[in-house]
C-alpha cells in the first residue's frame, strides 16, 4: 500500500478491524490521513484537502498506541496495533497494516501526533481526560519553532537517539575467520589469546550484507513454505504448531540430513519463535528450543535443541542493503563417542552458511524482480463505480435498487453527522461491517507467505470438524462456538520455565525482601550499577545531540523487592511497615522514588521493586520536582528506562537491547504520590512486546546480571545536562526464591 508522509502529514490505506453482532472479526479497508493531530477516515483516496471525511478523531497526550503484532483475520496477514484512550479504556481503535514497516511507520506517527500539543510546565498541566484541544490553526508551527519547542517528539533527535545504544559495554564477540564472504565470530567469554577454550556448544555468529531491504529479508526468513528451498539448504519443511501472540509462535522445523556428516541421522527443531521490527526498521528474529505436548519428538528424527539463536536485519545505505547477523547455539544431541566437539562446531558454522545462500538468492532475484531491492505491495484493483451498480441492479431487481440507494443516502447522512466527533470508535462503526474496498488479486509470494503461517490452523479447524461427529446433540455451529472457546481458555501447553518456588515461614517487610550485596558474588541480590555505564544527555544535546557518561545519580538505592503473588501488587510505598512508611513515622525530609515492575509468568505475578531515597528537598533538583508534581502525561513523556544485561546469553542481551526507552509511550505506566513518595508501576502485560522479551528473559533469569538506570528526560537547555535518578544490578535473580505476597508483614 502507498504511504505519502512529510513532516506534518500521514496517509495511506490501513485496515479497520472490528467484530461484527456474532463476534466474529471482519476488516474494511480504509484510506487514513493524519495531520497534525486529527486522524480522518475515507473509504476512497481523497482527492483534495477540502474534501470531507467519512469519520475524524482527535489524537490528545492521553492516546497510547500499542503494537499488536501479526495476525491472521479471515485468511489474511496482518500487522496490527491497537490506538487506545488512557482515559477511557472503551474507546479504542484497532487498524492494520499489510506489513510491520508500513505498521511500524503508523505507529511512530500517531505516538508523535498525540504529543505534539503537550505542554510540560508544572503549573499549566491538567488532567488529560478533561483537557481541550486547540483548534487546528493554532497546533500548526514552523519546523523552526519546532527544533525549539519543548516538545520531545517534534525534535530530530528523537530518530537519533533511537538508533544508538546508551550503555558503554565491550563487545561480547571476537572474529575467528571468514568464509564464503561472512566473517565469523564467537562469544568472547569462553575466548583466549590462541582461540583455544571452546565450550561443547558455543555461540557462533556469521555476519554478512545483502542487497536487499530489511522488511524483504525478514519476510523471507520467517516464511515456513515451498519459497525457503530456494535458499535455505538445511531446511526440509516446517509449520507453526500455535500461535501465542502477535509477536511470537511455537514453530516446529525439519532438517535435511545429507549436509550433516556421513551416518549422522536427521534433526528437527521445536523452537519458541519472537520477532520485533525497531524504530530504524531493524528487524530481530529471537528461537529458543521448547517442549510442546502437540508436537512430541517424531520417529527418525533426533531432536536438537537450540540454547539460543535467531537473526538480525538492520537496514544500511539508506535502506537498500542490510546487515545480515545470524546466531547459534546448538546442542546436536550426538554422542560424544561418535563425534568430537570440533565436529560439531562445524555442523553449526555450517549452517550459519545459510546467509552466504540467502544473499546470493537476492543477488540472482534481483534481475528479474524488485522485490528485495524495493517492496512493493500490491496496487488497489476494483470494479468502477457504474459497473458495481449495474450488477446490484441485475441481481436485485429495480425496487431492491432503489431500497438500496436510500439506504445508502441515509447511511451517508448519518456519517456526515459523526464526521465530527472526537471518539476512535466512531473511526470503526458498525456500519463499516457491510462496505469494503475491493483487494487486489493475490500474488504468489503472499500466497505462501500465508500457506506457511497457517498450515496449523487449517490442520486445527480439520481436528475440530471430526469432534463434531461425537456431539450429535449440537449444531456443528454450537461446537465450532465451544471448540472456539476452549482454544481461548487452554492452558499452556509449551514448556519453557520451570517453577520451583519454596513458601518460607518468615515474614519480610516491603523493601527488604532482595539482600543486598555490593561485591557482586551473591545470587539473588541486588546493588547499584556504576553510573559511568550509561549515557544521558550532555550539557549541550539541543545543539550537537551528544549524549555523555553520566557521573552520579540524584537518588540512593535503598531496597528492593522481589515478590510473588497470584494479583497486582500496587502501591507498595502506602503498605504499613515497609521501608517508606518507616521513614514516614520518623516525620524526616526523606523522599522516595519507587519502580514498580509487574512481570507477568502464566498466572503468575512477580513484582520487581526498586526504592530509591534523597535526604534532600526536592526543590534542590528542579526536573525531579516538576516530574513528582506533574501530571501522568507529563511523567509518561519523561520517564525513561536504559535497560542493559551485562552477563547472559546472546539471545537475551539481543531481546533486551541497550536503547533508552520512554516507558509511558510503550507500556501502561500507573503513579501512585504519598506524602514522602512517588511510586511509578509499569504494568509489562500491557504489550506483546514487552511480554515477549520478559518471557524469555524469565527463561534464562538464574544465569544473567541485569542492569538498568532512570531517567527524567531533559528537553530544554535549563534541564541538562540530565542527572541519573538512580540505577540498579540484579545478580542472578531466581524465580523460586521470590517472597510469596502472603509473608509480608
């Protein structure tokens, strides 16, 4: 689909995604245009400025935008996300994208839209739900007075600063050789000066550029059909066993065995499957090995696990090339009679060779198709207007005709009327059920791009038609309905954590459930992180957007929590008899500043709490006092995270990442302000993507040290160079060793 943007503007064909009276999904394609804050809705191209909209909505500081993933809505791929009022959880607007650049692009778009009139002084904040937009003429400005507003999202730095890292770390990788035009590393923990300490099943990574665009190659990599044969030599075939959410599946695959050495029997794969798309149009493609009940190891086949791998697409010379990254670690399940480990390594660099494949597919393609030197979607097809009538006319008759034409004045005039309003769910009305934009024909890559992904499905509905049969007291439409209903209340079926959790007797307070342990060496414990590993903003950002080592954090990491319970736990900083309520009783100066993270783990909750304290007035730091006295939709357009997994696999620092992250545009993010605190609780279930990256850190919990600072961003020069709230390192945490709600004083 064409997308025209320019600083100001955005349009485009997306989908409105809806249920109809039964509850089944149904998407109408529509033609959306965003400018400046107001996102209208055509059901053609409008063909001037002028030109009135079906529907329009205003896009205020309280729209959140979250990213869905893919999904499959009457055999159909989308890619979709979700535009929702904080304010008022019932208006809401789901759309969708033919691809996650096109999704990806929308999603930057409407997040900037919707800050683009935030005013961030103290004393004129108010509560976004009664809040009252400006007309359109006083939103518009310059791009000069844009560099200088103190609007974070108009400034270019914002692209800057999210195609950097902002941790100060060594590389975790060493090259050892080059073949067939990929460099070849490995981790560099288990590396010495003669490249002599190998482990029995290594990290290894190739690295190599192909002449095509990120979104192609992750198209390519991700399909499961007929087209991988044409570069991936290792793969036989492949399907997706079940689809968990937008972002990940559980995928199972069959190897060739005549590239693995001679008597070796043949290997499949059951791996956990996690993918993202980055603001700079890098995509990140993440397996890890799982047990699943519906797919047991097959006869013939020995199943080999993968301790972590996946892939890298990050977009160079202005999008034309990318660099490929491929990572493995495999374990081939071989016996060590039969094989050394050096033989091993051979059969995993051997199939890291894939990306020397895929680039040189590209390279033959490229002569005879653009579709990996530039994407091009399918151009919108329908019938003219008069023909459509005059096939209406002959199927139903004049008198029908007629009934209809009123119908749809009637509908028109009903739309006018909304045209106006400002609720996202006037975007998606009922009505919208019953008119779709015709599609163009289907091309062949798609058609296997969507064979490949639905192989299980079809495999499912053909499972839950032979049921039928053993009900014949119910309608096959009754048990498809039950059926239906099982699929959204089944249990997990994959394994991928093991649980052992230990109910002690002892009674904990709120704040000293996590010992602490400066020296680093004790498991489960937690200290704070050097300040220096991190950079914020320097004193002179607006001008050359540097950013500096920060030297000192504004806050002392006091305590923290670790906690487990079958519910939220919210508001820590009020519970009787914690660390803050003791301070409180004291009646001192002591303020605190609480992290509250919610990660969820089936049904689940762990809590991770973080309090930091300053003994001094909060007037002696300006930007903590504005951002503890502000407004939710200022803290949520300030409130920053600098994540950083300094020991760990590479799957889970690549999950993870090294990138400054406002935590209120990306999560649901609730504040709670008592007399001598303020508790900031990030509720990580509120996005697939976030709970994608949380599972799989939760998988490998007890062999990482993780690290994280935060920070209150600085937008104007009176507020840099910025300062550290505080920062914390979290040896080894250990799911079982997590404190039940229950023993809590």
């Amino acid at each position: 689909m064409d997308i025209l943007q320019t600083d100001a503007k955005m349009e485009g064909w997306l989908y409105t995604i809806g249920s109809n009276r039964f509850g089944l999904q149904f998407s109408r394609k529509r033609y959306l245009v965003l400018h400046e804050n107001t996102l209208k809705s055509y059901k053609t191209k409008p063909v001037s400025d002028k030109e009135e909209p079906v529907r329009s909505a205003i896009l205020d500081s309280c729209i959140r935008v979250i990213d869905n993933g893919k999904e499959s809505i009457n055999r159909k791929v989308f890619f979709t996300f979700t535009i929702h009022n904080t304010s008022n959880h019932d208006d809401q607007l789901k759309l969708g994208a033919s691809s996650p650049e096109e999704a990806g692009r929308w999603i930057r778009s409407l997040q900037d839209a919707a800050l683009k009139e935030c005013t961030f002084e103290v004393k004129t904040l108010v509560a976004c739900s009664k809040r009252r937009w400006p007309s359109l003429r006083s939103v518009v400005s310059t791009r000069a007075d844009r560099r200088t507003s103190v609007d974070w999202t108009a400034d270019s730095s914002v692209q800057t600063e999210a195609r950097t890292t902002d941790v100060i770390a060594p590389s975790p990788w060493k090259i050892f050789g080059c073949q067939n035009g990929l460099r070849l590393f490995k981790e560099a923990e288990d590396w010495d000066s003669c490249g002599r300490h190998w482990d029995d099943h290594p990290a290894i990574m190739a690295v190599g550029v192909v002449d095509g665009t990120s979104e192609a190659i992750f198209r390519t990599l991700m399909s499961l059909g007929s087209s991988r044969a044409e570069w991936d030599f290792c793969f036989y075939r492949g399907s997706v066993v079940e689809h968990l959410d937008g972002h990940t599946d559980i995928v199972h695959q069959q190897l060739y065995s005549d590239w693995l050495p001679w008597g070796m029997q043949r290997r499949d794969l059951l791996l956990r499957r996690y993918w993202r798309r980055e603001d700079d149009g890098t995509y990140v493609i993440l397996y890890h090995s799982v047990f699943h009940k519906k797919c047991p190891p097959q006869k013939g086949y020995v199943r080999a696990c993968f301790k972590s791998g996946g892939f890298v697409i990050t977009p160079v010379n202005q999008g034309k090339q990318s660099i490929v990254k491929h990572m493995l670690a495999v374990d081939w399940k071989y016996w060590k009679l039969y094989m050394r480990p050096s033989s091993a390594r051979s059969i995993t660099i051997r199939m890291l060779e894939r990306v020397a494949a895929l680039r040189e597919m590209v390279k033959a393609k490229a002569g005879r198709s653009s579709e990996y030197s530039s994407l091009e979607l399918p151009k919108d097809i329908g019938l003219p207007q008069v023909k459509k009538e005059d096939v209406m006319t002959k199927v139903q008759g004049p008198e029908a005709s007629r009934k209809t034409e009123q119908g749809v004045l009637m509908e028109e005039e009903v739309e006018k009327q909304l045209s106006g309003g400002t609720s996202l769910m006037g975007l998606n009305d009922a009505s919208d059920e019953f008119f779709d934009v015709p599609e163009a024909t289907e091309t062949t890559d798609d058609a296997d791009y969507y064979h490949s992904e639905n192989e299980w499905s079809r495999e499912l509905v053909s499972k839950m038609e032979s049921t039928n049969t053993q009900h014949p007291k119910l309608s096959s439409a009754a048990v498809f309905v039950k059926k239906l209903h099982d699929l959204a209340v089944q249990k997990k079926v994959y394994l991928d954590l093991q649980e052992g959790s230990k109910d002690n007797s002892i009674l904990y307070t709120y704040g000293a459930t996590l010992q602490e342990d400066p020296s680093f060496t004790s498991p489960c414990s937690w200290t704070a992180a050097d300040p220096s590993t991190f950079l914020i903003r320097g004193e002179n950002y607006l001008k050359d957007h540097q950013k500096v080592k920060a030297t000192s954090t504004s806050m002392l990491l006091v305590g923290a929590d670790w906690i487990k319970s079958e519910k939220r736990e919210d508001d820590l900083g009020s519970r009787p008899g914690g660390i803050v309520q003791k301070y409180a009783a004291k009646g001192g100066l002591e303020f605190f500043f609480v992290v509250n993270i919610q990660v969820p783990a089936g049904s689940t909750m762990y809590t991770l709490s973080l309090y930091y304290m300053t003994r001094t007035p909060l007037e002696n730091n300006p930007l903590l006092h504005r951002f503890v006295n502000g407004d939710d939709t200022y803290r949520n357009s300030r409130f920053k995270l600098i994540p950083y997994i300094s020991q760990g696999s590479w799957i889970v620092k690549q999950s993870v990442g090294k990138k400054a992250c406002l935590i209120g545009q990306a999560l649901e993010v609730h504040y709670f302000r008592g007399k001598n605190y303020l508790e900031v609780e990030i509720d990580v279930s509120s996005s697939t993507v976030a709970r994608g990256v949380v599972n799989l850190v939760l998988g490998y919990l007890n062999n990482l040290v993780i690290e994280m600072a935060f920070v209150i961003q600085g937008n104007t020069q009176d507020e840099l160079p910025e300062i550290l709230v505080g920062t914390c390192r979290l040896n080894h945490l250990d799911a079982s060793k997590s404190v039940t709600s229950k023993n809590m004083a």
